[in-house]
C-alpha cells in the first residue's frame, strides 16, 4: 500500500436544513458505517483524513463553531457519527469542489499525496465537483459508491458514472476494495 494516499470526508457535517435536506439524509444515514471503517483503516494505515466541508456561510465561525451549528440540523446523528477526529485536517470551502477556493491542493502537495477516496455528499455535486478537479490536478482516485449520497438514488448513480468515466476513478464498494489494496493496481 502506498502512503501517499488520504481519505476526504467531503460535506458530512451537515444540518441537512435546507430544502431537499431530508431526501439527502435519508440517503446520507447509509454511508455512515462505511465511510467510519474506511477512516478506522485510514487510522490503522497511518494515512491523513481530511474533511472538506462547507461553511454554510459563517464566513467568521471556525470549526468547531460549525460543528455546533450543524448539531442543532437534522443532520445531528451524521455529525456525531462522524465528528473529526484531533488530528484530523479541516478545511472550509465556500462552494461545491474542495479545491475551489481552498487550501486542499496545497495540503495535498505537502503531505506528498498521489491517491484520494472521496466520500461524502452530495454526489451529484459536491462529490462529483471535487472529483473533476482532483482529475486535474493528475490525482488517482476512488470513489466508493457506498461512501457517497445524493438526494435522489438516479442523481448519485448518474454521478458516480460521470466520475467514472470521465476521471477514470474507481468506484468499487468498500465490500469489494479496501484502501489497502486499491491504489497499487494503478
């Protein structure tokens, strides 16, 4: 296994309070449990977890702040589920890709990595952005298609082809890869 790999948890602390929000919930409950092993393994393997989440417009608020605001949502079983970890990375984005506007390319660049699972929500957007520009800027990805939700199941499908087909990710389940024996096969 390579070590030049991290997982991003992208838009999982969540309120979910929005229009749509109990669609992508309902939705979102199921890859909770998969997203948790992955970053068990990702722990296990010594390898970076980075959360890339919006900031829902507390352009003043830090993490944790946005943490708190998020557990008052819908969305508060998620969060706690998935709350970061003290050594885990943050970085707040202000629109749909996690490069746009942010210090993830940089961070990435720093901790010399190559490879990146990408989780999280939306598929269809947030996911499906992320992974276009991750494409390129020459990064192998894998995005596992019961590591990410979208409020409607044919969006998610939709987007997790598009991903596939147009950045040449793959999109295993975690039943099917693990991160440590995905990236070697590149």
């Amino acid at each position: 296994m390579s070590k030049n790999t991290a997982l991003l948890i992208i838009d999982m602390l969540n309120s979910m309070d929005f229009e749509g929000g109990d669609d992508l919930l309902y939705h979102t409950k199921p890859i909770v449990e998969p997203i948790l092993d992955l970053k068990k393994q990702a722990n296990e393997q010594g390898l970076p977890i980075i959360y890339v989440n919006d900031n829902f417009g507390l352009w003043q608020e830090d993490k944790d702040d946005l943490i708190e605001h998020c557990l008052e949502g819908r969305g508060k079983e998620t969060v706690e589920a998935l709350r970061p970890d003290g050594d885990d990375y943050f970085i707040i984005k202000p629109k749909h890709s996690g490069f746009f506007g942010t210090q993830l390319d940089i961070l990435l660049r720093q901790l010399n990595i190559d490879n990146l699972v990408l989780t999280g929500v939306a598929g269809d957007i947030c996911i499906l952005f992320t992974a276009n520009d991750a494409y390129m800027r020459d990064y192998k990805m894998w995005v596992p298609k019961d590591c990410m939700a979208s409020e409607h199941s044919d969006d998610n499908d939709a987007a997790l082809q598009i991903i596939r087909r147009s950045t040449y990710s793959h999109i295993d389940t975690t039943k099917e890869k693990s991160i440590s024996d995905l990236f070697g096969n590149y």
